[in-house]
C-alpha cells in the first residue's frame, strides 16, 4: 500500500505545453520531471547548470520532494544532480529547477522536454536538538568514515 | 503536521561558540549544519576534503540519533 498525497502545482509560462512529472510506471517511487528550456543546453564535461522544469509547487506541511537523479542519464552521460538527492521544502514556492552536472567526458546536450530528474515526495521527521555534556556509549563508539572497513 | 524526535548533540571543542544545526524555514526539511574548521580550508577542482585533510573536516557536534534515523544530505538547491 502506498500512501498518496496531493501537491499544487502551477505550470510557470516557460513550462506550458509539457507534460506535469508523472510516474513513469506503477511501481516507480519518482515522478519524472522535465526541462523546460526554451533552447537546447550544452553541458560540456565538469559544467553544471540550474535547469528549469516550468513548474512551481506547493509541498504540504510535514512533506519534502526529494530531487533526484535518473539512472539512465548517469549510465550514459555521467549526468546527475549535483546536489542530490535536492530537497524541496514544504514552504518553497519558486520554481523547481535541478541542478544538473556532466561528471562524464563528452559535452551532453539537454533539450526542451528531456527527463532530467525524479520527483520523490517524503515524509519530514523533524528533530529538536538537545545539547548534552556527554553521549550514550554505543559498541561502534565514535568510529567514523571507513571505521567498518570494506 | 510534522513529526519531531529529540537528538541528544554533544559541542566539541572546536564547536564551541558556533551555532547549532537549525532550520532556516519554518518549511525546511532540513538543517543546516556548519563548518567547525580552525582555519579556512580550500578544496581544489575534484578534491574532496575528507581524504585530503581528515583531521580538519567535520562538524562541529556528535550526535546520538534514535536507530531509525539515519543519513545526511547535501545542502538544499
């Protein structure tokens, strides 16, 4: 069973006559998103840009959209979200755009309407810090990056 | 509604005088955690600081995080 929520879109002007992020099957967690360029885009290798999608949304209070890569555009170009996985808060209402970056070695050309992102509604648990003198022990202790080998 | 869990942070010493993880949005999924270097660091095209200086990256607090909670994200775009 999977829970659904419903989010408000607004389709910006640049964004009219594509189609909203949808799933692309039953199973899919993401919902693909789209550029919404109005010229093709050339990433030459090491380059990143702020890609539009044309849309603006409203998250509901307690929820993300998580921002993340597609698995085929970093199979074949090395392409991937360079901050990913991106978070849209629940209180943002500007555009959402990805920020794409070419990790691979050729230039990749990025057209109006290409999937470039996935769109992943969360859960947000919050957490009120509470400053202590000393922690818990733990087995693990305060072993850290590469402590449990390979 | 939001779901909130009390995390337990420890300041260390060279996180003292620095502010806490905190949220800059009363609609932000996250908080932003700062860096709690001794000096200013300068990560060179493809470096990544971990490696290159262990003793000066990190942040500045320990964390007992309940067990169902787990993982870091980088920085909202």
């Amino acid at each position: 069973m999977t829970d659904t929520i419903d989010i408000a879109v607004q389709v910006l002007r640049h964004g009219v006559g594509l189609p909203l992020p949808d799933y692309a099957t039953d199973g899919a967690a993401g919902m693909d998103a789209v550029a919404a360029l109005d010229a093709p885009l050339t990433l030459a290798p090491g380059d990143r840009a702020a890609v539009p999608t044309g849309l603006a949304m409203a998250i509901p209070p307690g929820f993300e959209v998580q921002v993340r890569p597609r698995s085929g555009l970093a199979a074949k170009h090395g392409l991937t979200v360079a901050n990913a996985p991106g978070t849209i808060d629940s209180d943002y209402r500007g555009e959402v755009k990805v920020l794409l970056i070419n990790l691979g070695p050729k230039p990749v050309v990025i057209e109006r309407g290409m999937r470039i992102a996935q769109l992943v509604p969360a859960v947000v648990t919050r957490a009120r810090l509470v400053e202590v003198d000393s922690l818990d022990d733990t087995a693990r202790g305060s072993g850290g990056f590469g402590s449990t080998g390979h | 509604m939001t779901d909130t869990i009390d995390i337990a942070v420890q300041v260390l010493r060279h996180g003292v005088g620095l502010p806490l993880p905190d949220y800059a949005t009363d609609g932000a999924a996250g908080m932003d955690a700062v860096a709690a270097l001794d000096a200013p660091l300068t990560l060179a095209p493809g470096d990544h600081s971990l490696f290159v200086i262990p003793a000066q990256a990190g942040t500045q607090f320990s964390t007992s995080t309940p067990a169902r909670t787990a993982g870091s994200r980088p920085a909202p775009g």
